[in-house]
C-alpha cells in the first residue's frame, strides 16, 4: 500500500467513519490494490467500507428472526445438528457490517428458542460427529 493513503486512514479513523477491525481491513485491501499514485475515488471507497451503514439490534433480530423462517424445514429436521457457523455466516453477509457479537448473542438466543434445549442425546450426537469430521 503507498504510504500516502496513511492519513486518510487516520482521518477516517478519528471521524469514526472506520470504526471496527473487519472496516479497517477492507479500506488497506482496497488502498493495496490502487496502482500506486492513482487517485482514491472516495465515493467507490466509502461503499467498500461501509460508511454511513450502521447496523441498528433490531436490523439483527430481523435478519435472524428471517433466517430461522427461511431455515425453518431444516432447522424442524436436523435441530442441533444444523451447522451453526454457516447460519450466522448468513446473517452477516446479508447485513455486510453488523457487529459480530451482538450477532452471535442474539442468534444463539433465538436459535436455542426456537429449538428449545438441547437433550443428552442430540448434544452426544453433536460431539460425536465433530470427533469423526476431525479424523
């Protein structure tokens, strides 16, 4: 990356308008791939980074509250055998900057609602799958 972008990084940083590691993350991936001495498009760049895109709870909720619906003949089938990480995965694709742990809290509030509590069997069941996918 060319050192001159340095201060637009800081600048960004100071008014907020990067205020997560993932945002910060996108903006040097981006100013790496401008051909050195070209002119940043600053419109282009704040897309990339998501400024102005504040990702409210209920934004969160809803997003889950949708996939739990959209999932919901898969979620009734294999309950607790679903693979989790690819369903908040999901979620923070569709709502590109939310902050991550308010999604994982929320989503495993509502996932374990939905489902009710996990038994003996399903969480051995669970573990034992993990053991075999490791080998």
């Amino acid at each position: 990356m060319d050192k001159s972008y340095l201060p637009i990084i800081v600048d960004y940083i100071l008014t907020e308008k990067i205020a997560a590691i993932p945002r910060l993350d996108l903006a040097v991936a981006y100013l790496k791939k401008l051909p050195k001495g070209d002119t940043l498009n600053n419109v282009e760049f704040d897309d990339v980074i998501g400024v102005g895109i504040n990702i409210t709870t209920k934004d969160v909720e809803d997003a889950i509250d949708q996939l739990l619906k959209d999932k919901k003949e898969e979620l009734d089938t294999l309950r607790y055998g679903v693979n989790q990480v690819d369903y908040r995965n999901e979620v923070i694709k569709k709502l590109r900057f939310p902050n991550l742990k308010e999604v994982f809290d929320i989503f495993k509030t509502k996932f374990e609602a939905y489902l009710g509590p996990e038994s003996k069997e399903e969480k051995e069941e669970r573990l034992n799958k993990g053991k075999k996918d490791a080998k």
